[in-house]
C-alpha cells in the first residue's frame, strides 16, 4: 500500500495538481503569509482535495445507476488513487490508519447501532 501511495502522490504532484501546495510554501517561507494563513491556505487545498474524491465517488453512483459495472470499477480506482494521493501529500500513514480503524469498528455492534 505505501508504494501505491508514493506512486499516486508522485504521479499527480508531476502532473501540477500540487502546485498550489508549493507555492504556499513558498510564500511561508519568504515571510510572506504568516503561519496561521499559511495553515488556512493548507486548509483549502485539502478541501478542494475532498471535493475530487467527493467527485469521484458520484461518477462511481453514475456508472452504477447507468449499469456500466466496468466504468464503475475504473471510478472506484480513481477514489483510491485521490485517497491515496492525498495521504502521500499529508505524509499520513494510510495502511497504519486503515488498520486501527479496522480494529476499532471489530469492536463495534451491528450497523454500529444505526438503522443503516
């Protein structure tokens, strides 16, 4: 999973899609932006991140609500890969966060005491 993760960071930051990122390091670093601006810029970066994930996930519905099982399987791909993306950029260990949740939610009820 770390490679995955260093793959798809790698990949989009190549791309560009990280450029906004950068330049708001640049900014703190020339004393530019004070670190509490800098951290809200950060914010809004994350935000817009979210929001493509949050993107992805209803083209999956589409494909779904379309029955295009294929299509639905290559949004899911692009789920993982923003997810993914966005934790290489944030230095999250993804796989150790996957796995403690994993180990919260055994300990959980059924439907975790929702109706669904």
């Amino acid at each position: 999973m770390k490679e995955l993760i260093k793959k798809c960071h790698m990949n989009s930051a190549n791309k560009g899609f990280w450029e906004d990122v950068r330049a708001i390091e640049v900014l703190y670093q020339n004393c530019i932006i004070d670190k509490k601006f800098k951290e809200s810029m950060i914010n809004n970066a994350i935000a817009t991140r979210l929001a493509l994930i949050q993107s992805e996930v209803s083209e999956a519905l589409e494909e779904l609500r379309k029955g295009d099982m294929e299509n639905f399987k290559e949004e899911l791909a692009d789920i993982c890969i923003r997810i993914f993306d966005l934790s290489g950029g944030l230095k999250i260990d993804l796989e150790e966060k996957i796995l403690e949740k994993m180990k919260k939610n055994e300990s959980r009820g059924y439907k975790h005491g929702k109706k669904f």
